[in-house]
C-alpha cells in the first residue's frame, strides 16, 4: 500500500475507459448496456430488494448489538447474479447496485440517531422533517466524500480492505477466466470467515480470543507495514494505561481506547495537515504550468466535474442549514459548526476507513461534542443535531470513498456511480425513519434509557451504539482539561512524526540503501513498522481493544511472510494459463474472502434475528 504523498504503485488493472454504451448482452431479454433500460432494471433490483434488505440488517443490528455490517459484499454477489449475462462488463452494474444498496443500508443504520432522542426525552419532529433532514445531510455527506476521493483513492491510494474485497468478488464472479484462477482462494477465505464467525458465536472460550476473522483479513489486505504500528500502538496504550489511571485520565477498570481514541483522531488530523500542505503546494505548481499533465492523461471513467461536484456540497450544505433553521427550529451557528467539522472528519475518518477497514464513527461524534462543548453549548437537543450532521457525513461519505475504490480497481465510471448513491440516499432517509419508529413500537424496550434505567432487561436490544452517543450528549459542557490535552498529544505526535518521515523517505541516499539488499530491506521494514512508522497506521490502535490490534497486526505479518515464503518457489505461468491481476494477489484474495464471510455470516444472523422475532 502507498504511503501519502510518496511515489506511488501503477493503478491496478482497469479499463481505461469508460464502459461503452450499448454494449449486447449474452442473453436476449437482458437490456443493452448503457441504455435507459438498463439502469431502470439495475435500480430497480438496488433500490428495491438489495437496499432494503442491507438496511433492515443494519438497523436491527445497530439496535441489537450496537454495530453494522455493510452490505456491500451481499448485494455485490446478488447484483453479479442479475447482471451474470452480460459477461465481464457486468462487474460495473453489480457495482453500481451494490453502491446504491449500501447507501440504503449506511442511512438506515443511523435509526439510532432517532432512538438517542427519545433517551434524551427530546420530542419528535414529524417523521417527513426527519426524513428531509437526514436526505439533505446524506446528500451533503456524498458530495464531501466524492470531493476527497481523488487525494485518497487516487493519490493516496488507500486500500479500503472491504472494498478490495467486493472489487475481487466481482470480478471473479462476472469473468469465467479470472473465476477458475480464483475460486479456491476467493472461496476458501470465505468459507473460512463464516467458520470463524459461526465458532466464535458458538464457543465462549474462542469468543474470549476475540478473534474475528474480518479484521485478520483486513490485516492481510494491507499487509505489516500498517498493522505492525497498530498493534505496536495498542501494545503502548496497554502499558501506558496504569500511568494513565494514576493521573486521572482512565478510570481504575478503564481500557487505554477510551482516551486513546482521542489521541488517534489527533495524531491523523496531525499527519494530513503534513500531506495537505504538501498537496497545496504541488497544486500551485501544476496551476503555474511547472507540473501540468496533458488532460488526455486521465481515464474518461474517473474524470468528474469539480466546478459542479463543489456546487453540489455548498448547496446541500445550505440546505442542511435552511431545514435545521426553519423547519427544525435550530440555531444556525452550531448546525454550521457540524457542517464544517464534516468537512474535516470524512478526510480523517476516511484515511482511517481506507487503512484498517474501520470507520471510527462513533469516535467523531464524541470528538464533536467535545469541542461543542469547548464552545460553551449546552443544550442536548442542539448538540445531538449538530453531531448527528457530522455522524451521518461520515458514514455515507466515507462509504462512498469505499465504494470509489471498488470502482478504481473495477474502471467504473464515477459520475453514473454517483448518481446511483445519490438515488440509494432518497431511499435510505426515508427507510432510517420509518425503521427507527417500527423497531421502537414493536419493542417498546428500545425506548428505555439504559443509563438511568441499568436494571432493565434488555434481552439482544443491548443498542450499544446508542448508549455511548446519549452518555457524550449529557457530558456536554464538561469537558474535562486531559480531554483537551489529549488532543493536543495527539496533535503534536501526528504532525511531527509525520515530518520526519517525509525529510527521511525523500533522501535518495535512503531509498538506495533499502532497496539495493535484504539487508537494506530489513532495515526499511523496520523503520516503516517500529521507528517511523506511518501515524495513521498507529492511530488505529487507539480506536480499538487491544485484541483487536493483535489480530489485525498478526495478519499483516502473515501476508508478508507468505510473500517472502512465495517468492523463493514462484514458477512462470504455463502458455495459456490465466494469470490473474497483479492486485488479486494469494492473500488479498483470502483476506478480502475472511472479510466476506464474517459479513455474510452476521448479515444473515441479524435477518434471522429479525425474522424470529417477527415470528
């Protein structure tokens, strides 16, 4: 994987164009590519049947179990299925289905937003204002992530493992050749994951490993150099965590994260101020004609327009601004704050998103209360609607940079990709609140508040993410001075470390060295994982448990050790042998598989789940 703003790996392999229109399918009754009917039948099935069924997952398990899964590998496997005869274009229709449907499923999941109000007593708005204000952000919250994705699916080339993984899925399953040369290691990874998940589920003694096999395979996308600093920085966090009792800043039985997930928001923010500047400075030598590219250099299927792309978020920003305002009954000041703040956290959340697979959305909604609170606000109502613009932003934004990334591998074209998020955003601000008020009639424990009331039996509704979202809204304005400290450590360590890295990767006398021996190899691994390493991987051993970081830091190390093993027995392809893409690799296929598993598994389990209980 590339590091910001150094020299960067050729693109994987992708058409380099956009897909050509009216393309003959194999099979009569199927439309042509390209034509009108074409995208009516893919969006029909998308925003119809793949969107619904993601979004009711992700709400119920957002209301059960406090987390989501995406739906992006089911309905990328469903869409190959519909767009099976049109050959080895059908991957970009599967693509554009399962964009849409994950925009459905990523709104649907913030169901919970509506349940923190009714914890916090707060009365409700008609669910049409509800509606209107959730479509305007996801609106907003699309464009911001579109804005971003040439810095961190082109430039930064990030790898976004699940996304990696639905570009291989369907890539296989729409070209027979690439099919035969991937199945056993595609299918064997995620028969694998399913397994995992079903005996983590089954036994309590594998469940307290707290092993998961999506987060073994997201280390086995992205490889040691990124997970070797996560897990170094949980390994740190843990040791440090008595100091941190003693002074205040945890709690007696509190784990390093609860502080640590600060520090890691701060130490990204850090490290992009380092690229970001760097990025400005290259733009105005390219605006000044010293670096100017000939515009024929781009690929048709990525060109976008960014006059119209930034009209876009000004616009629905403005509107987010107009419905808090004046159907809401907002103060402005504050809605304009979580505006901004998204602005600043899709990037952040995004670099985190595209390296370890894990959108720390969450940490961006307290981080936001946080600050509203450094400002002096008070009031839960206001602060919930300003974080709830920077928490849905977040999500969909980020999700769409995902989702840019299956189409980067895949030569999609992005302005019709787009526009299919765009149509799954409709769907899913509707879906988000007629889910939230379904759940909480038919189950009037979703409407209890679990912090006041602890001694209530809440079965499987144990609404996690709910809690912690209620617990920051009644901190506000306290916020504590180590809070602010924190910050700024993490700050000062981004930014610095970030520097350092940049003056001692850039020597050529450097990149002579590592790379003219194994020796030199050696020695670039180990400055790369435990001396400079990269301060966005270490952030993301602040965001979660310690077990967690030791998984995903162990299947780094198992990618890099199949690959040094492999190197020594590689044979040349056979005449006439498929060879597949450089970026399919043995264990990108087997990590992108443990991933699809374990989201296959709990997607089902959360639809048998609901169906029991509907039952």
């Amino acid at each position: 994987m590339a590091h910001p703003a150094e020299p960067l790996p050729p693109e994987p392999s992708a058409p380099l164009s956009s897909v050509p229109d009216a393309v003959a399918p194999r099979f009569r009754f199927l439309p042509a590519v390209g034509t009108w009917k074409y995208h009516l039948m893919l969006a029909s099935v998308a925003i119809f049947i793949l969107g619904p069924l993601g979004g009711v997952a992700a709400s119920y398990m957002n209301f059960s179990l406090g987390f989501f899964v995406a739906s992006q590998v089911l309905s990328g496997i469903l869409g190959s299925v519909v767009t099976y005869g049109y050959g080895a274009e059908g991957k970009h229709g599967a693509n554009y289905m399962q964009t849409m449907a994950a925009s459905v499923a990523s709104l649907c999941a913030m169901s919970v937003l509506i349940q923190s109000m009714v914890w916090l007593g707060m009365p409700q708005p008609p669910a049409w204002q509800l509606m209107l204000f959730v479509g305007c952000v996801g609106m907003f919250g699309v464009g911001v992530g579109m804005l971003y994705t040439p810095l961190l699916v082109d430039r930064l080339q990030l790898d976004y493992p699940s996304g990696y993984a639905v570009a291989n899925i369907l890539r296989a399953l729409t070209d027979k050749r690439l099919l035969k040369a991937s199945i056993a290691k595609l299918g064997g990874g995620t028969g694998l994951g399913i397994l995992a998940a079903w005996l983590t589920e089954k036994f309590a003694a594998i469940a307290a490993l707290s092993v998961s096999s999506s987060t073994v395979g997201a280390g086995m996308v992205v490889g040691s150099r990124i997970t070797v600093p996560a897990m170094l920085m949980g390994l740190i966090g843990y040791a440090l965590s008595p100091y941190l009792q003693s002074i205040g800043w945890l709690g007696p039985n509190d784990p390093y994260r609860k502080i640590g997930f600060l520090i890691s928001l701060a130490m990204i923010c850090g490290a992009a101020l380092v690229d970001l500047a760097l990025l400005a400075v290259q733009a105005v030598d390219r605006i000044r004609g010293r670096a100017q590219a000939p515009a024929d250099d781009e690929p048709a299927w990525k060109k976008v327009n960014v006059p119209r792309l930034i009209a876009w978020v000004v616009g629905w920003g403005a509107a987010v601004v107009v419905v808090a305002t004046q159907v809401l009954h907002q103060p402005p000041g504050f809605i304009l704050f979580g505006l901004v703040l998204s602005l600043l956290f899709v990037l952040i959340n995004g670099i985190a998103y595209g390296i370890s697979d894990n959108n720390p959305i969450s940490s961006a909604f307290v981080v936001s209360v946080l600050l509203m609170s450094l400002l002096g606000l008070k009031d839960p109502l206001v602060g919930l609607m300003a974080s709830s613009i920077l928490l849905i932003s977040t999500s969909v934004g980020c999700d769409m940079q995902q989702d840019r990334s299956t189409g980067w591998r895949l030569g999609t074209n992005r302005v019709v990709q787009f526009r299919y998020q765009v149509l799954g955003i409709f769907m899913g601000a509707v879906l988000c609140v007629v889910l939230a008020r379904v759940f909480m009639g038919a189950y009037p424990v979703l409407s209890v508040n679990q912090l006041d009331h602890p001694d209530v039996k809440v079965a499987q509704w144990s609404s996690a993410m709910t809690y912690k979202f209620v617990g920051a809204i009644r901190d506000l304005g306290t916020l504590s001075a180590h809070k602010v400290t924190a910050l700024l450590v993490g700050l000062s360590i981004g930014f610095t470390l970030e520097v350092i890295r940049k003056v001692v990767r850039r020597r050529p006398a450097y990149q002579s060295y590592v790379q003219g021996s194994r020796t030199g190899f050696g020695v670039g691994w180990g400055m790369d994982s435990l001396v400079l390493a990269s301060p966005y991987a270490l952030a993301f051993g602040g965001f979660i448990a310690l077990p967690a970081a030791i998984w995903f830091g162990m299947g780094g190390i198992l990618t890099s050790l199949f690959n040094t093993v492999s190197k020594r027995f590689r044979k040349e392809p056979a005449p006439g042998e498929a060879v597949l893409p450089e970026d399919m690799s043995t264990m990108s296929l087997v990590g992108g598989g443990l991933i699809a598993g374990e989201s296959l598994f709990y997607l089902f389990v959360g639809l048998a789940g609901l169906l029991s209980l509907l039952g």
